[in-house]
C-alpha cells in the first residue's frame, strides 16, 4: 500500500473528548487511489495511535464521510506521525 502526506497541520491546543481520545492534527493523505482532505490524527486513550476519516456534511447526524479497516487507520497514522514529530509535534 502506498500512503503519502500531502499536508498537515497541528491542533495548537487539543483537548481530549469525553472518552479520553485526543485531535492532535488534521491532515491531506492519498492512499493508493484514494485522496482523502482532513483526516484526524488522533492519540487514543489507551495510547495508540490511529487516525479518522473526516466527518460528512450532514448537519443532523454527524457520521464519517467513508470508513478504513483499522489496519490502514493504523498505517495512515504511522505515515502522519514523522511529519507531525517534524512540526514539533509530541505524541
């Protein structure tokens, strides 16, 4: 699989939700044939890392604008973290 970053920016003050989980930056991916604008790069609360997808722009329901097996979450968010480290960034 191929996955390369095409932009990213930091949050400059996440917070975590009520479920511990923490936005640390959005980011631009495109994997294999797929481009994705303004996926979250997100610490879990158990301490993982993993990332998701954007939300869809549905007002009355917030749902996700399409879904990844937790296997390409997890190597989306491997492939964020250099560049998020290079921007400063600590996880």
């Amino acid at each position: 699989m191929e996955i390369q970053i095409t932009g990213l920016s930091r949050v400059t003050s996440p917070k975590p939700n009520r479920y511990g989980d923490i936005i640390l930056a959005y980011f631009d991916v495109h994997v294999d044939w797929l481009s994705i604008q303004g996926a979250a790069f997100v610490k879990l609360a158990s301490g993982g890392l993993t990332t998701w997808e954007p939300l869809g722009k549905d007002d009355r329901l917030p749902q996700r604008s399409m879904k990844m097996c937790g296997a390409v979450r997890r190597e989306v968010a491997q492939a964020a973290l250099p560049l998020f480290e290079a921007m400063g960034g600590k996880v």
